[in-house]
C-alpha cells in the first residue's frame, strides 16, 4: 500500500485535474445508470405491466419536495402525458431516443474522463522517469561498478513502463469503478432492500478469493522483472562486445547464455500469467452464481406475490445487477495486475532511495581559483577488502607534471579518480590549495579540472558536439583551436561534413586513435588548471 500512495503522491502537483475528472466520471456513470432506469416506465406504460391504480397517481403533476419520489414521480407524470398524447408506439419512440442520448452523453463523458487521465498519466510517468534518470546521474561512480548497466537500463524503460500500464492505468478503476458499483447498488437497495442484501453476501467471498490470488503475484512478478533486466545486460554486452565475441568464436556460448536467460523470464511470466487470468473467470463465475441466485430467489418471491417488486421492476432489477459485474471485473482484474506494477515501483524506488556515497558537505566551499598545489596525505583506499593504495603522500604543485608509472592494477587510475572525487579516500585525505576536496562544492571542483579517460568514452553526436560536450556558447573557431592542440583537426576537416559529422555510437565511425584525440580536444577545450590524462599520452 505504501508503494502505490508514493507513486500517487507523484500526481499531487496535477491534482487540479482530480475535480472535473471526478465530474466527467460521475456524469458518464449517472447517464449510464439512467439508460437502464428508463426500461422499468417502459416496461409499466408499453406493456401495461403497471396497475390502473399506480398509474392514476401521476395523472396531476406532483408538488415539489427534494426527494427521491418526488423526481420518479415527475418523471412518470411527464412520460405518462406523452403516452397519452402519443401513444405507445410514440412513446417507444420517446424512450428509444432519450436512451441513444443518454449513451452517447455517458459515452462523451467517460471519454473526456480518459483524456484527464491520460494527461495525469503522462505527467506521473514522466516525473517517474525523471526521477530515477536524475538519482543515477547524481550517484558516485562506484555505484556503477556493482550495478549491471542493463538492469538499470530495464528500471528505467520496462519497469517504468509496467508502472504506466498497470498501476497509474488503474487510477481510473479505483475511483470510477467502485463509485459506478455504490450507485448501482443505492438503485438496487432502493428497489429492493431484501433483495439486495442477499446478492451481496457473496462478495466478500470472491474478495477473499482473488485477494489470495494477487498476493501469490507479486513475488513472482519481482523475479520477472529482474529476469527482465539481465535478458537487457546480456543484448547491451553482446552488441558492446560483438568484435571480441566474434574474434574468439564465443557465439554458441553467448546464444546459450541468452536461450537460458529467456528461459526463465518466459517460464515466469507463464506462471504469472496463471495467476493473473485465474481472477477475472472468478469474479465472472462469482457474478454469474449471484445472478442465478437472484433468478431463483428472486423469481419465487415474485411468482408468489410475496416480494414488493413487480414483475417489470424484478426484471429491471437483474438487468441494472448484471451492469454491476464489469466493474466488479475490472477491479478484480486490475488487482491483480497492480501486482506486477508494484513489483516494479519498488525496483525503482530502491534506485530512487540509494544514497550516492559521494556528495556534498553540508556547507560546502566554492572555489574559483587554483593556485598552489593538490596534495596527498596519507592516503588509503580500498575498493572492498583489499587495500589499492596504501598511505600515498605526493605533492603536485601548479604548472608541474606528474607522471604516474607502475604494472597493471597497481592503482594510477585510482589517483586519478581520487582528484575528481569519483572516489572518496578510505583513509587520508585529498587537498587543493590546502583544502579538503570533500569540504569542496562538487561541481566547482569538477570545472577545474579536464579528464581524458582510459577509455575513450564519445556519444552518438556530431564530432562538434562531442568536443563541446556539457558547455554552452562554445564557438566554432574555439573548438578547432582544441581540436588542433589535440591533432585532431586534420582528420576531422577531412570526414565527410567536417566537424558536423555524426561519430556513430560510441564513436564507432572513428578509429581508436581519431577517437582518443576527440578525447583530448574535449578535456583541453576546457582551458583546465588541471589536466588528468589516464593512459592517454
């Protein structure tokens, strides 16, 4: 419950949409309800089921009283005098043509109640959607050492998704669906108490019923979620890396790989898929058995003249009954999809309340200028147990080059990711001019600095907007300037539309070399006091 008052709570900002939405849904279901209303007149003037002696008392117009029998009788006194002005036949036709308003008004109106809706959805969803991809942009770099990038990439497409289609669909079920089953039921009441009583007997019995069913769900959707969001990781690995797999002949191991992953997701959602059908048949069989009893019960105590219902009002009766089952089907059937909706909010909640283990102090220091030194003070640093670095003390004063020689693993990348705050020291500390890096505004820290990585990490852009990448209002002639420092200018102005040139993804259309210049001119355009170069000279 908690899970789905958050992902509602993501609608508060709409909720000036709640009050004409919630007007468009009683108008749709009060000229619903009117449609059938209408058959019990037509059934006592056409048929001449009414007595003489009922149908002497709406000869006069009744005087006015805000009530129930006040409205009935005007009805009746009006739909009365147009029989006798038009005669059966007219009247049919009277009624015939309020009943096609009346549907198209309910029609009309349970349209623009969509449309609400819908508004409110995308909205919910996009705010969703935001939330996550800003609560992974902020988080700390070794957050996406242990993630699988696909399971993240599932959490904010699919699981985002499976809230859209079955949780924020259902707002429409949980409001219009059980006001559309207490009015039906104040029209049943009112025609008949004793009757009524009696069909709502069952219905606790075919609430316990899918309540257990749809409890069994959400387990089984949380396992096919994260099935889900390993099928992901193993496309984006095979396509990322289908050079290498290809090199090495690796195929029939990455298709099993794949085969046995999909596997599972397809036995899981086949047993999902059991449960979820297994609630709608119910609470049809469940609706089906009430009706019957209704004809049985119902039927005797009119057959024997012991019930206050007459033959046209019983009739009325089980057809208004029968309107109430696709409501009481919609929600039996959206309980048991909200399951998965739920298994997959909590999915993305679980991103949403991960704390980033790097962020900043509670009054944080902006600095401007670089001027002196960055030193390391005893510094240790663990990935998990074993120790990278261990008590690490250097001195790089401004305008000096330090570099950083050692085997494989031996932690040069770890200093570099020091700088920038990637990482936090597990012991020591990190200075710039003397303060602290962790008492340092993060963003001004980061724009003293230009980083090439080991990898050189490009986007599916133009070659302009790489080098350029995350600053505004860089001119043209700045970016050829970096890009000649980095002796990529020459390649460039040779792709077929110069710096405008799309790179492909990840910088594909590119060799490795051209690559890693782009890297280059990226950092350099900068103009950065400090310059990190991992493995790129």
């Amino acid at each position: 419950m908690n899970t789905y008052l958050r992902i509602l709570s993501y609608a508060r900002p709409y909720r000036r949409y709640f009050p004409i939405y919630v007007l468009y849904t009683l108008l749709a279901i009060i000229f619903g309800l009117m449609n059938f209303t209408l058959l019990k007149p037509l059934f006592d003037v056409i048929f001449e089921q009414a007595p003489q002696a009922d149908m002497s008392k709406y000869l006069s117009k009744p005087d006015f009283a805000f009530t129930v029998d006040y409205f009935l009788t005007l009805f009746n006194y009006y739909f009365h005098q147009i029989s006798e002005t038009y005669g059966k036949f007219g009247t049919l036709v009277y009624v015939c043509i309020i009943i096609v308003i009346s549907v198209f008004l309910s029609n009309l109106f349970t349209y623009l109640s969509g449309v609400v809706l819908a508004k409110v959805r995308a909205e919910v969803i996009k705010k969703m959607r935001m939330s996550i991809f800003e609560q992974v942009s902020r988080m700390h770099i070794g957050y996406f050492s242990n993630e699988r990038k696909g399971d993240l990439m599932s959490k904010m497409t699919n699981d985002i998704q499976e809230v859209e289609n079955s949780v924020v669909q259902s707002l429409r079920v949980v409001f219009k669906e059980p006001v559309t089953i207490i009015l039906y039921f104040a029209v049943l009441f009112f025609m008949s108490f004793k009757l009524t009583l009696f069909t709502i007997m069952v219905i606790p019995i075919s609430g316990a019923i899918i309540g257990g069913i749809t409890k069994r769900l959400k387990k089984t959707a949380i396992e096919s979620q994260e099935s889900l969001g390993r099928v992901v990781n193993i496309l984006d690995e095979t396509i990322g890396g289908m050079r290498v797999i290809k090199a090495f002949g690796a195929q029939k191991y990455v298709r099993s790989k794949f085969d046995s992953e999909t596997d599972f997701y397809s036995d899981v959602n086949i047993s999902m898929a059991k449960k979820n059908e297994l609630a709608s048949p119910i609470s049809q069989f469940m609706g089906v058995s009430v009706v019957a009893g209704i004809l049985v019960y119902g039927g005797s105590l009119v057959l024997n003249n012991n019930s206050d219902l007459s033959a046209s009002d019983f009739i009325t009766y089980i057809i208004i009954f029968t309107q109430v089952l696709n409501p009481a089907k919609e929600i039996s059937r959206a309980a048991s999809s909200i399951q998965r909706g739920l298994a997959s909010a909590d999915r993305i909640f679980k991103v949403v309340d991960t704390p980033s283990e790097i962020q900043n102090a509670e009054n944080p220091v902006t600095v401007h200028t670089f001027t002196e030194a960055v030193q390391f003070h005893h510094v240790s640093f663990s990935y998990e147990k074993e120790k990278v670095l261990d008590n690490i003390s250097f001195t790089l004063q401004k305008g000096k080059t330090i570099a950083l020689v050692g085997p494989s693993g031996g932690g040069k990348s770890t200093i570099a990711d020091l700088v920038p705050r990637f990482y936090d020291p597990t012991e020591g500390k990190v200075t710039l001019d003397g303060v602290d890096l962790k008492t340092i505004e993060i963003n001004s820290l980061i724009k003293k600095m230009g980083i090439v990585t080991q990898e050189s990490i490009l986007f599916n852009d133009s070659v302009f907007n790489n080098i350029a990448f995350g600053l505004e209002g860089i001119s043209e002639e700045i970016v050829i300037e970096a890009a000649k420092i980095a002796n990529a200018h020459e390649f460039i102005v040779d792709l077929e539309n110069g710096y405008q040139t799309s790179i492909g993804e990840r910088g594909s259309k590119l060799s490795g070399g051209q690559r890693q210049r782009l890297s280059i001119a990226r950092a350099v355009l900068k103009i950065p006091p400090i310059l990190i170069l991992d493995e790129a000279t």
